[in-house]
C-alpha cells in the first residue's frame, strides 16, 4: 500500500525543497535581524526572473522604474555566468532590501514589518510585470540548471532535479546550522539577536551582522526559486505566494531552528503531493463531493501548521515580547456628532449628485471602509494580526445568497448571515487566546487558507468558479437593489443602505473604543502580562474583539454580496487579505478614520476612480508599483497611516498658531520629549527637574 | 591627536568638559565637568532624574553628545570620528558607539544588556576585544597611564583570550563552576557579576557601571563593589560608578561628584564626602 504513494511522496520533495529553503532564509533573516520578510518569496522570484532573462540573452533587468532598466552584460552567458550573476545579484538585493527597508524596522512591531514586505512583495512583483517579458512566454527560453532525467530512488523513479534540489536544501541547512553553532560569525549573530545594546557595547555591529545574513538568505532563496522553476514553473503571484508554506515551516522550527524549518518544508511539500495522489485515486469516494480536491491539497498542510502553532503557544506571552515597541497611535474619537454629521451629509449628497460611474466607486468605497473597520478593531485596537477578515465577509457573502435562495427574507438572511460571520470569527480567535504577534498573523492566515480552499472554493457553497447571485433585498415593499437600466444603475437606495450600516458600525465602534472595553483591548494591546495582571482576562478580550470584528467583516460580505451581479469565490483571496490589511495600515490601523480612508484607497474605490480619471488611465501602470513603495515608506516613516500624519500636522498648525512669534522648534523639541517611550536605559524620567 | 606629555600633566583617562546631553534633543546634562584619572575609582550621586545614567549613555556613545566634549586619554572622541555633534542617526550612532567599545570603554549598563539566550561562557567570549585591536593596542601601550610600579600593565597588553577568561574568573570565582549556563538562568547577582566580567574582558581603560547594587542583595553589593577597586588599582583604568547607596559608592571610590540638574554641584575626595554627610545631604536636597 504504502509503495503505491512513495512516488507521490518523492515527486513532493521538489516542491518541499523550495519550501524549505525560503523557511531557511526566513530563519537566518529573522534570527538576525528580528524582521519576518513575506517578500522573501518575491524575492526569490525576481531574481528567477532575472536569472533566466540573462541566461537566455545576457540582458541584466534590474528591478527599478522610471529609469532604464536593462542592461546587456554579455553577448554569450554561460551556465557558469549566469549563475555568478544570480548570486551576485541575489546578494545586492538582500543588502539593499535589508538597509533600504528592514534595518530601520528592526525595532517596529510585527505589524509594520509585515506591512512593509507585503509593499515589497507588491511591489517587485509589478516590477517584474513592467521590466520583463511575460505573456507570450516564447520570448525567454527557460534554460533549467540541474539534469531532469529519472532516476531510481528507494525503489521508485524520481527525476534527478528533485534529489539534487534536496541535496542543496540539506547541505544549506547543515552549512547554516555549522556557521551558527561554531564561528565567531554565529556567535556575534546570536549574541546580536539577544540584546542590540549589549552587542554594541562590547564592539560588534549589528547593521554588519543583519547586512551578511540578508544576503546569505537572499542567495539562498534566489537559487532555490532557479532550481525550482523546471518542476513547479515561475509566475510572480504564485511564485512569491510560496512564502506562506515557508513561513509554516518557519514557525514550527519557532523562527529558530534551521533543521526543523527545513524538515517542515520539506514534509509540507511530501504531504501536499501525497494528498494530490490520493484524492485523484477513485477509490477514495468516502471524501464527500462538496469538499474540493485541491483545496484539500492546500488547506491540509496549514491546518497541522495551526495546530502545532497553537500546541506551542502558550496562554500569555513569554518575557521576550516584552521589548518596547512602538504601537501605532490610538486616539479617542472625538467630536462623533459633529463627523457623523458631516460625512453622512456629505455621502448623501454625493450618493444624490454623482454619475452612476462615480456611484458605484462610492459604495465600494463604503464596503471597503466597513472591511477596513474590522481590521481596525482586531489589529488596530487589540494588536491582533487577523488575515482572515476577507475570508468570514466571505462566509457571510455566500451565506446570505444561499439563505435568502432559500426564502428567507431580506433583513432575516443578512442578520443569519452575520452571525455566521461572528460565530467563525469566534472559532478563529479561539487560538489568537494561545498565539500571539507573527504567529498569530500565521494561524488567522491557515485559517484564512483553510476556509477558502475547503468552504469558499466549495461548489455546494459557492458554486465553485461560476459564482452565485444574491436575489434583490426587499423590505416593506421597498426594493433595496443596487442594479437598474443605463444611468440608473448603481442605484442611490442601495447606497444609502449601505452608508446607513457603515455609519452604525462607526458609531458602535467609537463607542467601544470609549468605554471599558476599549481600555481593555488598548491594554492587551500594549502588555498581554500587564493587563492579566491588572485583573484583564486577557482571552476574553480577544475573543469579544474578535466577535465585534468578524462581526462587522461580515456585514460588509452581505452588502458586498448584494452589491455585485455574481459573487465569485476570487473575491476573498489571501492575497486580498493581505492587501485590505496593508491599506488600512496605511490609513490610520487604529481608528476609525483610517478605516474609512481606506475604503477610499481600495481597488475600484472612489481614490482610483479619480486618479485613472485625472491622468487617463496612465497612473493605472505604475500605480501598484507606488503604491508598494509607499507601504514600506509609511510603515518606517509614518507608523500612525495617513490619519495619524493629518492628525499630527493639524496639532502642529494649531501650537505654532498659539506660540504667535516663538520659534516652532522648540516645541517640536518639547513634543517630541513627553512623546518617546522609555529610551536607552534612561528614560524620559532623566529629564524631569528634581524635587524641591 | 595630543602628543605624550610629561607625567604632571598626563591626560586623564576621562574628561568630560561642559558636557550637554540628554535624549531627543532635550538637555538633561547641562554643562558638566568630570574627569577620571588612571587607577581611579569615581563616583556619580545624585537624587533621581539628575542625569547620572545619561552621562554614561553619553560616554559610551549610547545617546548623542549636544555640547561640549568628552576625552579618553586626550583623544576627542566625537570629533575624531568626522561625525557631526548631536548626530543621533541610527548608524552614525552605531558607529561612535563601536569605535568607543573598541578604544576600550566597557559600559555595564543599568539593565545588564546580557545575551540571555548565550553561555555564561560565549557571553564572556564576546566581550573580548578583536585581535586587532589588541594588537594595535598593545602597540601603543606606551601611551598607557599606568599606576602600577613593575609594569604588568605592559605584559598583560598580550595575554592570550583564554589568560584574560582566567584573570575575568579570578575577580568572579562564583562564574567559574556556570561557564555553560545560560546567562537567562542566572540569577541577578551573577548577572551583574557577568555584565562586569564581559566588561571586564575588554581588559578596558575606562569601566563603567551603572547602578550596580539594583536588585541586589546588600551583602552582594560589599562583595562586588571592592572588586572595581581592585581592578583599577592592579590594571591602572578609570572606573566610573553609577550609585544610588551613597555611603557605598563613598567607601568604595577615590573620588565623588554629586549631580543636581545637571551639573556637578559638589566635589571632593570621597573620604572629605563621607566626612560630611550634612554637605551631601544638601546636595541632594537643595539648601
């Protein structure tokens, strides 16, 4: 029995390999620098990329825009060459990625560091979307490096690429574990990761120590993506995307340990072929045929990813998260009445005034904004990283469609539909009480992966890549559809629906955020041990902020499922996810403002509308190459988002106005003072005047 | 860079001249003078928040230096590094703070900064100099204040790493006997003891400790206290100690100054000091 899947099992080391590889370079980068990068695999892409173009026709594509980018190096580029380029260059972008970006965010929360890489991700993968020649794929002869011919193994034919790939990964893992445990390198590496003052302080540099190590990780995962390419093919998104399985693998290994990330790649990518080989057989009817094969195939791998993460964790957080980091600003709202006035005006009157082009960016604005709440209550309020919002709006989307088919009415099926929402949401949040930071980012991302693969990909549920329509919302006769005839379209009535439910959660939200409970979740927030020991009953708290947030995540899924003709699984992608968490970072992620300048950055949403409108659509090219930019640039410079840089520009405006003649700086300086958290030993409390 | 005096005039191992510092931009050090001569043992007072921790910071490099100027052996070291005053970038910082390690001042901070997850013994290894260092330092031994008469000072310039770890271990026997614990496991007496000892292994001209009796038990405290003198009167270095227990700090340094708002306000040997508790009192009280 068991020989019959061996071949299965062998044919997943190739993939495992990969996996395993960029776990390995997610492990040096972190043990070194702190930071876990989710552009690693994008990373590891573009120089495939690159590799490939120059191993074809000796042109080196750099991974710039607006300024030429390709350069022709050499008329006949060898195997030898080319590979040398790929090291080189692989080293170049690990050092530049390491001081552009991550070196000024080794002391940021998880939080920004995440939102960083993914504008790193976006952005070298729109990069390698402009500067290389994709499409018709003919233009790039893909010259693999290792041989592909069969070979036997343990009884069972397996192509020699795979075996050497394992063989590179293993020897990685053992040159890695070698360096780490017996040179001066490793020990300074270690010593480094452990205190960054004491490093200092005995005469190591931490900025050389972070700069070797990314460019270690980044030759490593470079070539593994080369060797990788002939069994599993190169694509920007699907190739960057091999940094969630890494990730797993990564943590399992407690971003540690080089062995077990390496074997847990390497499992992760057996397991994975061996579910492929035996779904397919016919005789495994007994898997009901609701649940999607494929899926099966992803989603199995991360849910033992989860529960190890969650069998490791522990109810509170050990010492070590107890470094100072700075969390993104979170005031109390004020002035409620006066904004709710305000905007509900102002919505109204554009719902009334606007084209129906304009119309409908509106309403997606509003259903991203309602999105963008809910993160803002997880990971804003509670510090929780959920990457899994997109997928309970999507339970409720397909919930709602599929209970109002079933005659329930309109506001009845919602209400069900929401609370569906709300109760996965409290299944999910049961293992945010065990695991925190980086691994809790992880295991709302399984949990993300499992639902869409396993619920929303599912053809009873979802009707599979057709999609599923949500019949009109009627109440009292009065019909509530977003579609009309021509100009009609996009109807205001559903407009107003939607700004009524986006304008209620508002409020619910300012005011949790102004009571009781708000201090609770700021205060798990800022010290989980703190707060247990303040009498907080830290699990609690999470799992209520996560029942308001999947709450609100799954209003805006019903409204998103009225909204459009057909609702199709593609709407709740992980890397949505990743996405509607990294806009309302760069809105503001803790309030309610930023929330709603979010949803006017979203994708279709007003922001766009404009932008593609003012410049003829030209912005539309380079617009998620910026916009990836600009993501790592808010994240180190302007942690607070948008709201936050509005916020601290108008108190600015208003001390210079009140000093009159006094010279701005000097309050900046005061500002500055009472604001910074305790620094270097010292404190702030060094600079108090002593007592008379 | 000065040129070797005569002995009268010797450059002390520390100067600090008008010194401002303090952290963003604020000034909690305002204006002070100290110096710690070779083979002495020196003592910071002072209330809480006067600025005893933001001097240390600022003579290891930690924070920015905002004014003045701060000597080791006669060598500015702000602006022998071509950075600007007050620069306080992240690797600008970085380096001041590495060149000073490496020109030997051992910062013991308030906090230990020990590598918890490490060996007592790795923690001890890294707070060797590099061999280039030492070597270079050796070269210019000659320029080494020395207190001490038959000229050791010369030959341990070359001991090799594992002499250093025995002459580390003969000031902290208690480390001996956990050289493959891991410093996280420890308790906070031999923390402290190791913070020393991986200062100490620099073989450094100028140590500084700060707050060194926090957390401990007193009679901790007596015990390690004496083994700074110990160290500057056999090895000729400055030591500069950060103290709260003030009849200490008297009966263990040379010399004292006493901190408020961020000047010296009292000076003196530390047996005139301890002759005079009224004055100290003041000093920390205000008239």
């Amino acid at each position: 029995m068991i020989g019959e899947y061996s071949g299965f099992i062998l044919a997943g080391l190739g993939g495992g390999a990969v996996v395993a590889a960029l776990a390995l370079g997610l492990v040096l980068t972190n043990r070194a620098t702190g930071v876990i990068n989710f552009a690693f695999g994008a990373m590891g892409m573009y120089v495939a990329f690159a590799y490939f173009q120059f191993r074809d026709n000796g042109d080196l594509i750099l991974p710039l825009i607006f300024v030429p980018s390709r350069i022709h190096l050499l008329a006949t580029p060898t195997l030898f060459t080319a590979l040398l380029m790929a090291v080189l260059l692989s080293a170049v972008l690990g050092a530049a990625t390491y001081w552009l970006v991550f070196r000024p965010l080794r002391r940021a929360p998880a939080l920004a560091s995440v939102v960083a890489s993914l504008g790193l991700m976006l952005y070298l993968q729109e990069v390698v979307r402009l500067n290389f020649p994709t499409g018709s794929a003919a233009t790039v002869v893909r010259m693999g490096v290792l041989p592909e011919q069969p070979v036997r193994f343990l009884g069972t034919a397996v192509t020699a690429n795979r075996l050497l790939l394992v063989v590179f990964v293993v020897l990685a893992t053992v040159a890695l574990t070698a360096l780490f445990r017996y040179t001066k390198f490793g020990l300074q590496t270690r010593a480094a990761a452990g205190s960054q003052k004491g490093a200092m302080l005995v005469g190591i540099s931490p900025d050389r120590i972070g700069l070797i190590n990314s460019m270690i990780a980044t030759v490593i995962a470079g070539i593994a993506v080369i060797l990788i390419e002939p069994i599993s093919g190169l694509d920007p998104i699907t190739t960057s995307l091999l940094v969630l399985p890494a990730l797993a693998a990564a943590l399992l290994g407690g971003l540690s340990s080089f062995t077990i990330a390496t074997c847990a790649g390497l499992g992760i990518g057996m397991l994975q072929s061996l579910i492929l080989g035996y779904t397919v057989r016919p005789s495994t009817s007994w898997i009901p045929d609701w649940v999607p094969r494929t899926g099966l195939q992803q989603a199995v791998p991360v849910i033992l990813v989860l529960i190890a993460l969650v069998w490791r964790g522990d109810a509170l957080p050990d010492r070590a998260y107890l470094v100072d980091k700075r969390l993104p600003s979170s005031p109390t709202p004020r002035h409620v009445t006066l904004w709710t006035i305000l905007l509900v005006g102002a919505t109204s009157v554009a719902l009334l005034g606007f084209d129906a082009a304009h119309r409908q960016a509106l309403i997606v604005t509003m259903v991203s904004a309602l999105l963008a709440l809910s993160i803002v209550v997880i990971t804003g309020y509670v510090g929780q990283i959920s990457l899994a919002q997109l997928a309970f709006a999507g339970v409720a989307g397909f919930t709602v469609i599929n209970v109002a088919n079933d005659g329930l009415p309109f506001p009845v099926a919602a209400l069900v539909a929401t609370l569906v929402a709300t109760v996965v949401g409290v299944v999910v949040a049961l293992p945010a009480a065990r695991v925190r930071g980086m691994s809790l980012a992880i295991a709302t991302l399984a949990m993300a992966v499992a639902l869409e693969q396993l619920v929303l990909s599912s053809k009873g549920f979802s009707g599979g890549v057709a999609g599923r329509s949500a019949p009109r919302p009627v109440l009292f006769g009065v019909d509530f559809g977003i579609s009309a005839r021509g100009a009609d379209n996009f109807r205001p009535i559903f407009g107003f629906l939607v700004l009524g439910v986006l304008t209620v959660s508002c409020l619910m939200v300012a005011n949790l955020r102004r009571n009781r409970t708000g201090l609770r979740w700021l205060a798990v927030r800022s010290n989980e041990r703190a707060a247990a020991a303040a009498g907080i009953n830290v699990g609690r708290s999470k799992i209520g902020a996560f029942a308001v947030s999947s709450c609100i995540a799954g209003l805006a899924g019903v409204l998103l499922a009225y909204s459009t003709s057909t609702l199709s699984t593609n709407s709740f992608m992980v890397i949505g996810a990743l996405v509607a968490l990294a806009l309302t970072y760069l809105g503001g992620i803790a309030s309610i403002g930023g929330a709603l300048i979010a949803g006017l950055l979203a994708q279709a949403g007003l922001f766009t509308l404009l932008a593609n409108g003012g410049t003829d659509g030209k912005a539309g090219t380079y617009v998620f190459a910026i916009s990836g930019l600009g993501l790592i640039a808010m994240a180190i410079f302007a942690p607070d988002g948008i709201t936050g840089a509005v916020r601290q520009g108008a108190q600015h405006l208003q001390k210079s106005l009140k000093m009159g003649g006094q010279p701005p700086q000097q309050t900046a300086l005061a500002g500055a003072g009472a604001g910074s958290g305790p620094g270097a030993g010292a404190g702030p409390a060094e600079g108090k005047p002593d007592h008379e | 860079m000065s040129v070797p005096q005569a002995n009268q005039t010797e450059d002390p191992i520390l100067r600090c001249a008008g010194v401002v510092a303090g952290h963003d931009g604020l000034a909690v050090v305002n204006g002070l003078d100290l110096t710690v001569g070779a083979g002495e043992v020196v003592a910071l007072l002072g209330a809480n928040g006067v600025g005893k921790t933001t001097t240390l910071l600022t003579v290891s490099g930690l924070i920015p230096l905002l004014g003045g100027s701060v000597e080791l052996q006669g060598r500015d070291l702000e602006v022998s590094r071509g950075k600007r005053i007050g620069s306080s970038k992240g690797s600008a910082r970085s380096k001041q703070v590495l060149s000073r390690a490496r020109l030997g001042i051992a910062h013991v901070p308030e906090d230990r900064a020990l590598f918890f997850d490490l060996t007592v013994q790795e923690n001890l290894r890294l707070g060797l100099k590099r061999k280039k260092d030492r070597k270079h330092e050796s070269l210019a031994s000659n320029r080494v204040p020395s207190k001490v008469e038959d000229g050791t000072n010369q030959a341990e310039q070359q001991l090799s790493s594992s002499e250093i770890l025995d002459q580390v271990l003969g000031y902290f026997p208690a480390l001996t006997g956990l050289l493959d614990q891991p410093a996280g496991l420890l308790s906070g007496g031999q923390q402290q003891m190791l913070a020393i000892g991986r200062g100490l292994m620099s073989q450094p001209k100028l140590l500084m400790v700060d707050e060194l009796s926090l957390g401990l038990a007193p009679i901790l405290v007596e015990q390690l206290l004496p083994v700074l003198r110990t160290f500057a009167q056999t090895t000729g270095a400055g030591v500069l100690i950060v103290e709260q227990h003030v009849h200490l700090a008297l009966a263990v340094s040379d010399r004292a100054y006493l901190l408020r708002r961020g000047k010296a306000t009292l000076s003196g040997s530390s047996a005139e000091l301890s002759a005079d508790p009224d004055l100290v009192e003041a000093g920390y009280f205000g008239e």
